[in-house]
C-alpha cells in the first residue's frame, strides 16, 4: 500500500487520519508535497516520507498556501506510484499524484478543494489584492477543469461526511461512501448539570467563516460559541 496527502505541515483533523492509515499499515510508503518534520504527529516518528521538490523551496513551509498554483506540477512530478492500493487522503492537490495502470486508488475526500470548487469565497479570505484575486481566478477556472479530470481516475470516493459526500456528488459527479474520520471520544465528557453551552472546534481561518456562527449566535440572542 502506499498513502499519498496533500503536505504534512500543519496537524489538524486531516493529518489525524493519515496518521491512524499510517498506524494501520506501517509498511506503506508515504507520498507527499512538504513535510515539516518540526511538527509531525507521532504516528509518523520513524516512518519514510518521499516529497517532491517542492519540499525544498525556501519559504513554501511557513507560506505553503502561496504556492497553491504551483502544488499540481509538484504531486505529478514524483515518478507514478506501484502499488497494490494507493490510498489518497485529499482536500487539495493530492489525487493530481500519477499512478501506475495496476494499483487500486482510493480517495479518503476531506472536501473538494475549496480554491477551485468554491473560488471567490475562498480567495478573498487569502489574497487581499483585488488584481492578485482575478489573475488567480482565471488560472483556477483551468485548473478547476483538470482537478475534474483527476477525480474521474480515482477507483472509489469515501467521503468524511454527508456534507462532503454532496459536494462530491455535485463537484466530480462521482459517488461515495461516508466514513466518519477517527475521533478520540474519551477525550470528552458530557457535563450533566450545565448551561447552554456552545463550541466551535476549528483552525481560525478566514474560509471556514466562524465569523458566520459568531453572527448567528448574536442574532439568536444566545452565547456566543467559544472557539478552540
């Protein structure tokens, strides 16, 4: 087997689950972009990880999202994965990776990626130049087209919620199966006598819009969501 991610740089939920495939299968080979061996999880101490070249560009590590126009050519770089199963962890670049004819490809979907399928939302988020914002506007309606094309090559979707498993569904017409992503549940417990009480567990960036369950919160006059 071998597992293919998007980069290895910051450790959140998708990271998790590559990090349990990687526990699973501790033989597999790991394919990725950038690797920031500083902040990996401990699931991948020891394993090897092949990245492209892009993993030695100064500066793609601390502004990895900068690069996103570039992360295709990187993945197809690398030579053609030979593998029984090649199992693609993706919200991103990750399925562009070439295969060899044989393998079986799996994609474990976090969402189709948001800067192609959901282009103005996102890019306001990060560029805040409105030039910069239309140059990467026309070059993301062509690479919209070609992720499409990645996506009809892969053997089976899963899907990490039924909310992804639409978007598939209405992005690559393609159909899925949703598997829930590995939560460590016994790191919570249920407060039995308590306040209405609200959360929102999320990176703070601007394209999952916590702004929008803040202003909800306020117009609903109940407390505001506290954010981790």
């Amino acid at each position: 087997m071998a597992i293919v991610h998007d980069y290895l740089i910051q450790m959140g939920g998708a990271e998790r689950v590559v990090g349990v495939m990687a526990e699973a299968f501790p033989n597999a080979r790991i394919f990725t972009s950038i690797t920031d061996t500083s902040r990996l999880l401990p699931e991948f101490s020891g394993r090897r990880i092949t990245n492209t070249w892009l993993n030695a560009v100064p500066g793609a590590r601390k502004h990895f999202k900068k690069f996103f126009m570039v992360y295709p050519t990187a993945f197809r770089s690398l030579k053609p994965i030979d593998a029984d199963v090649t199992w693609i962890s993706s919200s991103g670049y990750s399925k562009w990776v070439r295969l060899d004819r044989q393998t079986t490809s799996i994609c474990y979907c976090h969402t189709p990626p948001r800067f192609f399928w959901e282009p103005d939302d996102y890019l306001s988020h990060e560029i805040s130049s409105a030039f910069l914002r239309a140059v990467a506007r026309r070059a993301v309606s062509r690479l919209q087209r070609l992720d499409y094309s990645c996506a009809q090559k892969i053997d089976f979707f899963i899907a990490n919620s039924r909310c992804v498993q639409a978007r598939i569904k209405q992005y690559y017409h393609r159909e899925s199966e949703v598997i829930y992503p590995p939560v460590d549940v016994k790191r919570f417990s249920v407060q039995q006598e308590a306040d209405d009480y609200y959360v929102v567990i999320s990176r703070l960036v601007g394209y999952k819009r916590i702004d929008l369950a803040v202003g909800a919160f306020n117009r609903l006059k109940k407390k505001a969501p506290d954010c981790g």
